[in-house]
C-alpha cells in the first residue's frame, strides 16, 4: 500500500529561500500523517529553484524514480502556471523537471501548447485546483486534455470553495480521475488530503498506471479544516517573521 500526496511545496512562499529545517518538518509530518511519499512541486518560478533538489541530492539516496527521505519516497516535480493561467503539476524525473523549471522561470509568460511540446511520455501531469481562480473547462485544448493523467481536489479550495462539486463534475466531464491533494506550503497542513494505492509504488509509470486504472481511494481527512487553516495561519506567520528578522 502506498499513501501518496501529489502536491507538496517545497518552500514556505515562491519569493524565499529554500529552508531545510522547514523541509526537513515536511517530512516528519508526512511520517506522523501515515503518509509513505509525496511529490515536491515547487513552483517552477520560485527563486533558486533547484535549491531544495541540491538538499535532498545531498542527503537522502535516489532509488529509480524518488529519493528515499526516512522512509518517505519523494517524486521530484513541479507545479507550473501557463499563459492561459492553468497551473499543472508535472511529475518527471529531476533532470527534465530542472529543464521545466528553467523553461517557465516566470509565470504566465509560455503557452500550455508549449509546456505539451516540452513533457516526455513518461511525465505525470496533473491539473491543479481547477475553479480557483475560474473557469478553465474553456481554456483546455483537445491536445492537452488527452495528456492530462487526472485533476484534484484540492484541501485549501475543499475548505475555502467548497468546490468539491464543481470539480467531480469537470472529471467526469472529461473522463479524469480524481486525486486528493493538499497543496501545502507549510508541514501543518501535511494529511489533510491524500491518495491510497492498493500497491507499494515505486516508479512514475507506476503512479500513471495506477492512476489510470483508478487503483486508489481518495482521503479527506475529518480535520481538513483545522489543518488547512493552520498551514495558512503558520505560513503567514513564518513570512512575517522572517520579514521582521525574528529567528523562530
């Protein structure tokens, strides 16, 4: 059995440095959570993106597709936002998902037509938080539906929108798995959604198989509101203080 989060930040906010012993806090709350992996998909314009791959590089082994953090499998990513303001989160191995990085090192500047050309076959590529902002169902086009492996729930919007509704709808109007996923930028919030595969998940091909066969169940914790808000609450507090100089 795998439980899996698919869209984990690497960072506290995009504009900051990369912090170890914050990151180092994600993994022990995906430990506390019971989850056993989460993919790291910082945004592909946050500064010194590479910073936080660089860490792990350094101190955790890669094993096939993950680097082996404690026991917590880590999928390298990236979550990226096209001119079309769709963000997408891309699953790849961390060669191409460095290359992602440098080609959309600015928001909303590049096509999603363009982000299409760029994935290898074996990319995962997810749509995130669809509603957020509007209505993306007009913006897909043909090509990028048929690349599109699944989309989300997402546990701030779940919370904030209530748009579980809206986005089952989309996924069935597309024919698009469902995955749960937290999209935290603080280890508060770790546990609020996840994903659980019948299997033990080793490879990118394999979460893209399993997902396609719909081999999972989702999982909305019945805390997901405590812990969004607190994640949100403590990433604004993090940003504060690091603005006025206070250690933590």
């Amino acid at each position: 059995m795998t439980n899996i989060d698919f869209h984990i930040h690497g960072k506290i906010g995009s504009s900051l440095s990369f912090d170890k012993d914050e990151f180092m806090q994600k993994i022990l709350a995906a430990k506390k959570s019971g989850l056993d992996a989460f993919a790291l998909t910082e945004h592909s314009h946050a500064v010194n993106f590479s910073e936080a791959f660089v860490f792990l590089d350094a101190n955790f082994d890669f094993i096939e597709n993950y680097w082996d953090a404690d026991e917590i499998k880590i999928f390298p990513g990236t979550e990226i936002t096209t001119l079309e303001n769709l963000d997408i989160i891309v699953i790849d191995l961390p060669k191409n998902i460095l290359e992602l990085a440098k080609q959309f090192d600015e928001k909303l500047t590049r096509t999603t037509d363009e982000l299409l050309n760029l994935l290898d076959n074996s990319a995962l590529v997810i749509l995130a938080h669809p509603y957020r902002r509007h209505d993306v169902f007009p913006k897909l086009s043909d090509g990028f539906l048929r690349r599109l492996d699944a989309t989300e729930i997402n546990a701030k919007d779940f919370y904030e929108k209530q748009n579980e509704g809206q986005v089952r709808e989309l996924a069935t109007k597309l024919n698009l798995p469902i995955l749960a996923n937290s999209d935290t930028h603080h280890f508060a919030s770790i546990g609020a959604t996840w994903n659980e595969f019948e299997s033990d998940i080793k490879t990118i091909n394999e979460l893209k198989e399993n997902i396609r066969r719909q081999n999972f169940t989702i999982h909305i914790s019945d805390d997901i509101g405590v812990k969004v808000k607190s994640g949100i609450d403590s990433k604004a507090d993090h940003k504060l203080r690091l603005k006025l100089g206070i250690s933590e």
